[in-house]
C-alpha cells in the first residue's frame, strides 16, 4: 500500500529493509549514527541496528571509503553516506583507484558490492564547497553505476536495487529534495538502474532532466501545453548505465533534444548526451541541442548570486523558445 | 562522380537529411529559421508546393485572390499583415500594401525584399568565381549551316526511332562533350592546390527560371547517343522548371553551356560556374553576309564565347578548344563519323 512520505524517509525505508534482509549491510559515515545523519536519511537506525552496523566515522573520507572497499571485497555490503559530494574529493584514490577497479584487477573474482550515498545541489546557502553538482565527473570513470533518483518512490526502489547490485554505485541525491514528498509503497521493491523513463511523453520537444529539473521540467511542460507546444520530459535516472536507446529514440521522434542537470555547463550530462546525438542521430536533428545547466562558476554564498546559479524553469522556457525558432 | 557535394547552405541536419532523401537540392530551398537557416519543414513545404516554394514562416494563408494580386503589383507576401480569419491575407490587405509607402526602404526609398537562399547561393558562388579565378575570354564566329542541314535532315528520323525531338541544342551539346573529350585540362577543377581531371563529361546547361538560374548537367555526354542527349536535355529542362532536380544533377556537372540564342544577343561573357573551369556562351544565329573563298556569300551565323580560368587554362588551349568545337560545328560529317 502507498502513503505520503519524503524522500528522504524512502531512503531510510530502503536502508531499513535492506539491513533487515541482509546482515551483511550496514552504514557508515559522518553523523549518520546517533544524530541520524545531517538530512536525517539515516534517524532511527542506529537505534534498531545497533552501532556496529551504523558507525559513526571520524571526518576522514578517504578512510571510511577505503575501509568500505575493502568490506566489501570480503563479504559485507557497506553503504557509506557522504556529507557533501564536494567532500568525495578527499577520497578519490579511492573512488576511482580502488573501488571502481578492484572486479577489473582481479579478473571477475573479486566483487565490490558497495554503495556511496553522495547529495548535489545549490539552495541552501551552503557556499561554494558544500553546493557543488559534479556528479558527471565519474560518468568518465568507468566500473561505477551512478543513481539518481528524482522521486521519493525511485529513492526508495533505487536504493535497494543499490545495494543489492553486486558493482559498486554512487548514490547521488539532491539536498533540496529531501523533504520533497511522494507516494511510496509500503513494501519493498526495486528500481531497476540503467533504465530512463519517460515522465511526460510529447511530440514536440525532447527534455532530459535529472533529480530536481524533473519537476521544473514538468511544470513547465503543463505550462507550455497551453501555447500548444508538446513536450517529452524524460527522468534519466541513471548516469551509468546511460539508457542511451531511451534518450536516441525521443530525439529520433522530436528531432530536439534540451538537457536540464545543476551540474556546471562545461562537460556536464549534457555534454555526454549531446554527443550521443551528434554520434548517431544528428539527421534527426530540427534544430541546436540546448543545455541548460549551472554557469561555469562556484557556487556563491551570496543569495542572490546562488539563485542565479540555479537552473531555473524560466531557464527551460528560454531554451524551449530558442527551440521552438527552428520548429 | 561527384563534384562540390559539400554544400555551403546552412540547414539543420534534419532539413539536410530529408533534402538528400528526396534528392532535392538545398540551394533551391528558402530557409525560414535564425540567419536563414533551412529547416526541416521548409524542406517539407518545398516538397508539398515546389513551384511556391515559400519559405515556410511565411503568411500562413493567403486567399489566392490576394497571390495573384500580390504577384502583379509585385507586393511581397512575406510583409503583408493579414487580417482575415487566422491571420488570412486577402485581396484588400495586398491593396492596403500596394498603396502604402514602404516602410523599410534605403535613402532612395526602395523597396527592400529579402533575397531566396537561392539567390543568396547565386551570389555567393558567382562572386567566388569572379573573384577566385582569373577568366580570360576568347570569341568565335560559327557557321552554323551545315550543322542545320544536318538537324533538318536527322530529326525526324531519330523523333520515328526513338520518340524524341532533337534540338541543334543537343547537337551542340555533343559537339562540346566530344571536344572535351579531347581537352582534359578544360574539363577539370582547381582548388588552389590541385588539379583535379574529371573522368565524366557531365555538361551542363544553364536553365533561366524567375528566381535565379539552375544548371542541370547531362550524365556523359561524350558517350551518349544525340537521342539519349535530346531526352536527358528535356527531361532535366522540364524538372528544373518544375524544381524536382537531385542535388546530383546539378552538382555533377563538369563544364557549363549559357545559351540567349533565344534573344537578340549577338554575343556575351559568361562567369564560369565552379568548381569548373570553363563555360561556353551561346549568341542568336542570324544571317550574315561573309567573304568566302573570294566569294560574298550569306551564311548562318553564330558567335561563341568561351570564358576559361587563367589560373590552369593557357590562352592557346583555350584557343585550341575553341577551333576545334568551330571546326566540328562547321562540318558536323567530321564529328559523327569519326573521321576526326
């Protein structure tokens, strides 16, 4: 049965259920035991699972993830919260020497069954180093799945898929969405990753959007309908596996294709997905692919100034309009 | 064969796909997007109305009262404001632009029309010509007698045996074709840093239409039969009229026939069309009195220029060309019967 709850209450379900099934789970990172996690994903769980399976780590990212690795390797299923994604720097020898390359060194015959629990985002007047959306930098690191939920129910049936998978994942999270709500069954259920799904079919229009300009994108493909334009929105979900087939087919039928991520403009999801397109559908192609995207700058503390960083929906209607010149 | 198949027209790959598909050539289709730019659906409205061929963000309905009356006071429908039903343009919103004074005229208050992406390709290409290759022009008179003898004598035959009406045209045409045949420097190409010696004798002939002229070629003409040039020749004359040529057909052209016999030119200069690198231009045949053998004697005749580009063409091979299209046009036996 479905109810109303946050996304991060569905995530707290799905680590909940998975620590229940599988007593090789268990948590790890900073604040996530006895404080219940800094966006409280994790409340409650130390309580019920004790503080062996919900460890409180010293601020030491590139130990608690290499301590995760090698958990994993031998047997246990860690899901590590990372505060901040800005804070996944300290650890990248880890992320990207050890993690994403330990089933390739040792031929298949190692698994490295873990999940890293990151959140993205601007809007909470956290500055230039706790605001970052740099989540496509391990699009190019190849021997990492990458998560990205967009509603509570995907949070939760995503999760469990997460931790189930026997590759190590990056979880990416949006700070601001944790108190977004949904409908969230109460059993579980998985997600598969891997797999976009079309939130809005249209004929007009292709919109690729992750995390949080899923919505803006909705609402302003409703708004939009009134003046007759159609809009596909579609949630990718996944960074990797890239459901490139989901994104070609859209384009192929629209021959347009606007991408909608927070991350900075340079080299972002975007920019993956724009050469997709020129790679194999550029004769569907009506008009420019438009990115809509964070500036190239740092976050700023200024308030202002970080509103202005954030992809906005009046910045999907002015990419709309740049389409619609050549439709 | 193919010849300057990249194309300098800005169009979206979908519009460029759809117009490779159907083999339509782009440079015939107005852009309606940003700077001009063709689109897919102007691709699209070209194919549905080629002989309109508007560009498709323009007035969405005229009654076609109002387009005929546009077409005689030559009002640009582009700028009409319609005020009938969806913005419909009718006749007394043609009238209301025709009496008033046009708003976006020069210093002299003109009437400024926005040039076709046709013209616009015209302009580009010519000036490139005029401006990338040197021409040097060379000028013959041509008695045509014997070739008319010979076109009086064969068109019926050749209309009986195969069905088509031959024109002293395609006679020409052959005529050229074979002394290509005999000056590969003429049928080639320069880009600056190489000569390009085409294989194919692909002549084109410069079709007039109202927007702008079109220059279909005839696939080998240096190999095909006259009947086989005749109906090429017409069949690709009525399709340019009718805008359905294949980019192939115009790209593939390897030198170029101008022809105003039509007209009371005695003779002209033509732009040679690139990337080739010579063009021939065609003046009326008329009746002139010429001194022959000691003789006054009145002959058909036609004067030929051939403009030719400096930079890989020699006055003498263009000289040469020129004597021996003369020679195969005076005595025709020459040609056809190979007897060199």
């Amino acid at each position: 049965m479905s109810r109303i709850i946050t996304y991060a209450q569905a995530l707290n379900e799905a680590l909940a259920y998975c620590m229940e099934q599988d007593d090789s789970v268990f948590v790890m990172g900073e604040d996530v035991g006895r404080y219940g996690g800094i966006f409280q994903v994790t409340a409650g769980l130390q309580d019920r699972f004790g503080v062996d399976r919900v460890m409180d780590t010293p601020i030491s990212e590139a130990a608690f993830v290499g301590g995760a690795v090698g958990a994993a390797m031998t047997g246990m299923r860690p899901v590590v919260e990372i505060m901040f994604i800005d804070f996944i720097t300290v650890a990248m020898d880890m992320v990207v020497n050890q993690m994403a390359k330990m089933h390739f060194m040792f031929g298949g015959r190692a698994k490295v069954p873990m999940v890293i629990r990151v959140n993205i985002g601007a809007g909470r007047g956290t500055a230039a180093q706790h605001s970052q959306s740099f989540h496509a930098i391990f699009q190019h690191i190849p021997g990492i799945k990458i998560a990205m939920p967009a509603t509570p129910h995907d949070a939760k049936g995503m999760l469990i898929e997460a931790i189930q998978d026997d590759n190590p994942v990056l979880f990416v999270e949006h700070k601001k969405m944790y108190i977004d709500k949904g409908e969230v069954p109460e059993e579980a259920y998985t997600v598969p990753l891997g797999k976009a799904k079309v939130v809005r079919p249209g004929k007009d229009i292709t919109v690729v959007a992750t995390l949080n300009m899923v919505a803006k994108a909705l609402t302003v493909a409703e708004e939009l309908a009134a003046q007759g334009v159609d809009m596909e929105v579609i949630d990718l979900r996944s960074l990797c596996p890239l459901d490139r087939e989901a994104v070609l087919t859209s384009v192929r039928k629209t021959g347009t294709l606007i991408t909608a991520d927070e991350g900075c403009h340079t080299g972002n999801m975007g920019a993956e997905l724009a050469a997709l397109v020129a790679e194999q559908a550029l004769d569907s192609l009506q008009a420019p692919i438009v990115r809509v995207a964070g500036p190239d700058t740092p976050v700023a503390f200024s308030p202002p100034l970080e509103q202005a960083f954030i992809p906005s929906e009046q910045d999907l209607k002015d990419a709309v309009a740049r389409v619609l010149e050549y439709l | 064969m193919q010849v300057n198949t990249k194309s300098q027209v800005r169009a979206m790959p979908a519009a460029r796909s759809l117009a490779r598909e159907k083999g339509l050539d782009l440079a015939a289709i107005s852009g309606s997007g940003p700077e001009g730019c063709i689109l897919k659906k102007d691709v699209e409205a070209y194919r549905a109305a080629p002989a309109a061929a508007p560009a498709a963000s323009g007035p969405a309905k005229v009654t076609s009262l109002a387009r005929k009356l546009a077409q005689q006071k030559g009002v640009d429908l582009n700028a009409v404001q319609g005020s009938g039903p969806r913005g419909r343009v009718t006749k007394a919103d043609v009238l209301r632009a025709a009496a008033a004074p046009t708003p976006a005229g020069g210093a002299l208050g003109g009437r400024k029309v926005p040039a076709t992406s046709m013209r616009k390709t015209i302009a580009r290409r010519l000036s490139a010509s005029a401006f990338t290759a040197p021409h040097i022009y060379f000028f013959s008179d041509v008695k045509m007698d014997s070739l008319l003898a010979l076109y009086k004598d064969i068109k019926q035959e050749i209309l009986e045996r195969h069905g088509v009406k031959i024109s002293v045209n395609d006679l020409l045409i052959k005529a050229v074709a074979l002394t290509l045949e005999e000056f590969p420097n003429v049928n080639a190409s320069f880009d600056g840093e190489n000569i390009e010696m085409w294989e194919d004798v692909n002549v084109g002939l410069a079709v007039a239409l109202d927007e702008g002229l079109i220059v279909p070629a005839i696939a080998s003409a240096n190999i095909a039969s006259l009947w086989e040039i005749a109906s090429q020749r017409a069949d690709l004359v009525d399709r340019a009229r009718d805008r359905k040529l294949s980019a192939d057909e115009i790209q593939r052209g390897t030198f170029t026939i101008s022809s105003l016999a039509q007209y009371e030119i005695t003779h002209f200069t033509a732009i040679i069309n690139p990337p080739q690198s010579a063009i021939l231009s065609v003046g009326k045949t008329q009746e002139k009195v010429v001194a022959e053998n000691g003789q006054v004697v009145v002959r058909q005749v036609a004067t030929l220029g051939l403009s030719v580009d400096h930079r890989i063409i020699d006055g003498a091979v263009a000289a040469q060309f020129l004597t021996s299209l003369k020679k195969k046009l005076e005595r025709p036996a020459l040609m056809f019967m190979e007897l060199g």
